[in-house]
C-alpha cells in the first residue's frame, strides 16, 4: 500500500464543501476509515498516540540505550517493509521497557497507511475471551473469537507468558501460532520472558510457552531483546 495522499483532502483531514454560494469544511472520510480501522485492530486507548517518533530511547533524559534506538530501528524498519515480510517480532524485555509502545507505533503507522488486518491481542485478554465463549449465555463461540485471531494479517501479542502456564493456555497458543505459520502469516509478540531467565522473572520464556512453541518462535520471529530500566519508576523518581 502506498503512502500516497488522499486525494480529496491532500492529506489534511479536513474536506471543503462548497453548497451553492456557501462554503465550509468538514471532517474528510479519510478519517474516519481510520478512526473505524483503529478501533477495528483492537488497539488500547492508552496506546492511541504511540508513535516510534515519542518512544523513548533515553529515559528520564540520560544517555541513549543502544537496546532501545536498536529496538526501535527493527521495528520501523518492519512497519516500513510490511507487508513484504518474511518473519514477524518476538520483542523480549523487563517490564516497562516500552516493548507494547513499539508495537503499538508499528500498528499505528500502518494504520495510518491504510494498511488493514491488523489486530492486537492481549494474551491474558484473549484467553479470557476464549473461556468466556464456553458459557451458556455467551453471544458468541469460541471459533467467533478465535477467527479473527488465526486469520489477521499482522497478529500482535501483547505479554505473551502473563499467564500462568496450563495445558489448555499452552493448546490455545500452539494451535493459534502453527494455524498461522502454516500459511506464512507475521506475528508480533512482546513478552517480559527472556531464554535462560532475566533479572526481572526467575522464569524463562521456554518456561512459560514451551519448548516446542518457543522453537517455532525460533522460526516465525526475528528476535529483539531489550535491556533497559523500567522507565515508569525512572520518570517518576522511584
């Protein structure tokens, strides 16, 4: 998809009407596809504004962490080649080390372009949908839940591994993740879960998906590990 302009509004998102002698101007449709896109893609509110221009590479003013400006160089570069692309990210490190806002500036950027078929998940949130779907008074099954999740044409899984380990959450990841490897579909994952452990979770991230589900991720993802502080605690001097 190009980044051509709109053509009725060159960009601005505002449309001129003109009604006999009468001007004005009004919101460009061009907008509101975006606005029903975004909310389409299941992106959080909170990560509306998220753009690799705002990530922070250097938290609380500092020096600049090379993890951070190398993150944030995989990232646009993925946004940028998408959807001419042969593997997805797994963006691996401690917690609030901005891997969501990276995620979020890919989907946003793409959105922007018009790109659609984007969908973001919470891990945690999805499963519960899943189990939710089982109820008796549910509007929708859990193919309804899941069909968006197998099919999209860029997955991103926010905190894989916030779960606890089950064999029914480890069949639901292993069945979504070979569905969409089979058929050549990028995934974006970020996780808190590191191989061989970190300094922020006794756990690896074998540990907590697999062995096996960690060997696919292996294949299906380009790996981009973080080392950074927690740049809440830093922002707000704790």
């Amino acid at each position: 998809m190009s980044d051509a302009k709109c053509p009725i509004c060159g960009g601005s998102g505002w449309q001129v009407v003109v009604e006999g002698d009468y001007s004005f101007v009004r919101q460009c449709v061009c907008t509101i596809s975006l606005r029903e896109n975004r909310a389409e893609s299941g992106l959080p509110e909170r990560y509306s504004m998220c753009t690799f221009e705002n990530f922070q590479v250097n938290p609380g003013g500092g020096k600049k962490n090379p993890t951070l400006m190398a993150a944030r160089t995989v990232a646009r570069d993925f946004a940028g080649k998408f959807p001419a692309v042969n593997t997805g990210l797994l963006i691996s490190g401690p917690a609030g080390t901005g891997k969501t806002h990276l995620a979020a500036a890919i989907l946003n950027t793409l959105i922007n372009r018009n790109e659609h078929g984007i969908l973001f998940q919470d891990f945690r949130e999805l499963l519960q949908d899943i189990r939710s779907s089982y109820s008796p008074d549910s509007k929708v099954n859990e193919f309804g839940i899941l069909a968006p999740v197998l099919n999209a044409g860029l997955l991103i899984i926010d905190d894989l591994g916030a779960e606890r380990p089950t064999e029914w959450a480890d069949s639901q990841f292993s069945y979504i993740l070979n569905y969409r490897y089979n058929r050549l579909l990028p995934v974006i994952i970020t996780t808190n879960y590191l191989d061989g452990g970190g300094r922020m979770e006794e756990e690896s991230l074998s540990e907590r998906v697999g062995v096996r589900m960690r060997s696919r991720l292996f294949e299906m993802c380009r790996e981009v590990c973080i080392e950074a502080d927690d740049y809440r605690k830093i922002n707000t001097g704790q």
